[in-house]
C-alpha cells in the first residue's frame, strides 16, 4: 500500500522509474560534519555554533558541498565531532588527474575548523587536516525536513547498513533527489544509488568495498553532467565492464560521447525524453535518457 505521507509520483521510491543519469551534477568536493540534530530544511539555518556556521559559509563560497552527518539509530552529543573532506572527481578543476581521496579527523573543539584549508579541497588538493580514509564512506540520506520520504526510507535503511558496514555509515543531510529515497552516497568517488531496499543497498556497498558499480539502482557519479552519466551508464551495461575506475567519459560533445571502456572505446549517443506528468498537478522533473547508439571505435576512428 503506498504511503500517503509520499507526495512523489506513483512508483517512486519502488524502481519502478528510471533513476539513471540523475546524480547531483555540481559536487565533487565535499565537506562531512557530524551534528546530530535537528536539521532545518537548508542546513545553513540550522541552529549552529559560530565555527561550523562559518565552515558552511567557507564551503559555499569554495564550491565545496556540505552535508551533515550523524550516527544512524542514536544521536551522539557533539563536541567531539567528527569531519572529513574528500574529493571524487578523476581531474581536478585545473585539468590535473586526480585519485578520489578522503581525510578524517575527529575534533575536540568546533574551532579548529578555522585550520581547514577548502580552497584546497576544492582545488582537488588533500588539505592534511585529517589522516586518510582508507575505508569507504556510505552516506544515506535520513533528512526528513527536507522531505519525509527521506527519513521514512533512509534512517531504517541507515541503521540495517550500520549493522553490516559499522562506522562507514552515516545519516547524512539531502543529497539531491529525494523521489530516489532510499538514496545511497558512496565517497570518496561520490557514487549515487536510489529507490534501495537493504538488500540492493548491501550489494552496492558489497560493490563499492570491491571497487566496483552494480548498475541495479545506479544513479551516476556526481559531478559529471547528466548526458555523461547516461553514456557512462550504457557503456557499462553493453560491455558488463563494472570496475569502477575503467569506464571513464572522454568527451561529449551535445548529445555524443567517446568513452573509454577498458582497453576499448565507444561512441554513445544518448537522448534526453520527457515522458510527461504522472497525473493533473504533478511538477516533478520526470525527463531520464535513452541510448540511441553504442558503438565499438576502431583506431582510425579516434584520429
């Protein structure tokens, strides 16, 4: 029986929509700082102490994305707390490779966030204000403010992933996407997963900690553009390729792709479709893509 606290269009929540493609497209650096709540709808006008309040306003002017984070299932007193900042692009802004990182560091005193350096973070640049993360991060949306579904579906979803991944996990504020709840962030490549159930939520994480993308429930990765997630997805379904650093989109020009497949690259072409409202009053963004060509390149081709 649906939920009728759910005002999403039939069929959300349940994969029974298409969620390709539909990733923020703007984050790729990342400010995580653990508040245990409550969280106002925009986390800025969150009641907060004068440090965490100017970090937010640093990360905006930085293009840094922040989010809140807590302990799924209980609400740990803060200080201390603990913060981490990453990067999930594979090219920094000024065109140098990247490998996604992340850094961790539990504070004793909110202050010592004057110390973080998120020009460097955004710049793609490992600030040394923690020690590297070495295990992943799964990030579930539970901000029910924001929206109600995202606390209905992501704290239960939080607290089963907790019970098999530990401290990897956290509640996190809104990830973009709240139609997508139960919606699934891993860092530091920045993966997105939606409509999870715990078992497709297991076997992505599974995935992840295997270095590795399962397409089922597959949003993209964020930071990249939604056509480019789109012809990263099909190129991934073509050639069964789910390592996570094989497939790369080399280019895109309007609605064409090359992308590097492993030792392999294709042409994509993809198509942006509306299939309109789901009902009279409806004003969700329903529009996902289409693949309208995958094709293997040879040599000459690239030339």
């Amino acid at each position: 029986m649906a939920d009728r606290r759910c005002t999403h269009c039939p069929g959300s929540h349940a994969g029974e929509r298409p969620c390709l493609a539909s990733a923020t497209t703007k984050a790729r650096s990342w400010l995580l700082v653990e508040h245990p709540g409550p969280w106002a709808e925009r986390i800025e006008d969150t009641d907060l102490p004068d440090p965490i309040a100017e970090a937010l306003a640093r990360a905006e002017r930085h293009g840094v994305r922040a989010q809140f984070i807590r302990v799924p299932g209980r609400r740990r007193a803060t200080p201390p707390l603990w913060v981490y900042t990453g990067f999930s692009g594979d090219t920094a802004p000024d065109g140098r490779p990247v490998t996604p990182w992340l850094e961790g560091r539990e504070l004793a005193d909110p202050a010592e966030l004057a110390g973080l350096d998120l020009a460097s973070v955004a710049a793609g640049r490992a600030p040394g204000f923690g020690s590297p993360v070495a295990d992943p991060l799964l990030l579930v949306c539970a901000h029910g403010r924001r929206n109600a579904c995202c606390a209905r579906t992501g704290a239960p979803l939080a607290r089963a992933l907790g019970e098999r991944f530990g401290d990897q996990v956290w509640e996190t504020t809104h990830v973009g996407g709240d139609r997508y709840a139960a919606n699934l962030v891993c860092l530091p490549h920045g993966l997105y997963y939606g409509d999870l159930d715990e078992r497709r939520a297991v076997d992505a994480a599974r995935a992840y900690h295997r270095g590795e993308v399962t397409l089922d429930r597959y949003r993209g990765r964020a930071g990249l553009p939604e056509p480019v997630q789109a012809a990263e997805h099909f190129v991934r379904a073509h050639t069964g390729i789910v390592a996570v650093a094989d497939v790369s989109v080399e280019s895109m020009i309007a609605d064409t792709a090359v992308v590097r497949a492993g030792l392999e690259r294709y042409r994509v072409r993809v198509e942006r479709v509306d299939p309109g409202a789901c009902g009279s009053g409806c004003s969700e963004n329903l529009a996902t893509y289409v693949k309208r060509e995958v094709a293997l390149l040879n040599g000459a081709a690239l030339v």
